[in-house]
C-alpha cells in the first residue's frame, strides 16, 4: 500500500473527500516528523510508537577504493510496533 491507496482507504471509510483525505494524512505525517525533530516521541496506544534512536559514528571502508573514511553519528526515526497490532498480525 502507499500514500495514495493510504488516502483512498481512508476516504472510503470516512466518507471524506479525496482531498480532506490527503489533507488528514499529509497533517498526521507532518505532526509525526515534527514531534520527532524536537526530540519528543509519538505513543498511538495500541498501534505504536515513533522515537529517534541515536546512531553511532564510527569507521568504515569504502568498497571501491578500500579507503577508510570516517561515519558521522547521526539520528534514525524508528517505529515499536504495540502489542494490540502485533496481536493482530499473529
């Protein structure tokens, strides 16, 4: 499924139009990304969590050279699925 059947699904079963659809949606995205850019987490009981995770530098190797080069830490979005979705799938 992708954003635009996400939007159909969610116009089908609310009544909303097309357009309110994708306007819910796109809000509920940029929400999400914005708790998450000032460093908060997004709890949806019974679906899920969003956090940021802080991911470590470190050192590799580029593949076509076999060049070191240096990783810069860096944050990752991340999503904990909750117990009444993971119920759901099992």
């Amino acid at each position: 499924m992708n954003k635009n059947d996400l939007i159909q699904q969610l116009s089908d079963r609310t009544g909303l139009g097309k357009t309110e659809a994708a306007k819910a949606v796109d809000g509920v995205f940029d929400v999400i990304a914005d708790a998450l850019k000032a460093g908060d987490e997004v709890r949806l009981t019974g679906f899920g969590v969003f956090v940021v995770a802080q991911r470590a530098g470190g050192k590799g190797r580029n593949p076509q050279t076999g060049q070191e080069i240096t990783i810069k830490p860096s944050k990752q979005p991340r999503f904990r699925a909750g117990k009444q979705l993971k119920d759901m799938l099992n």
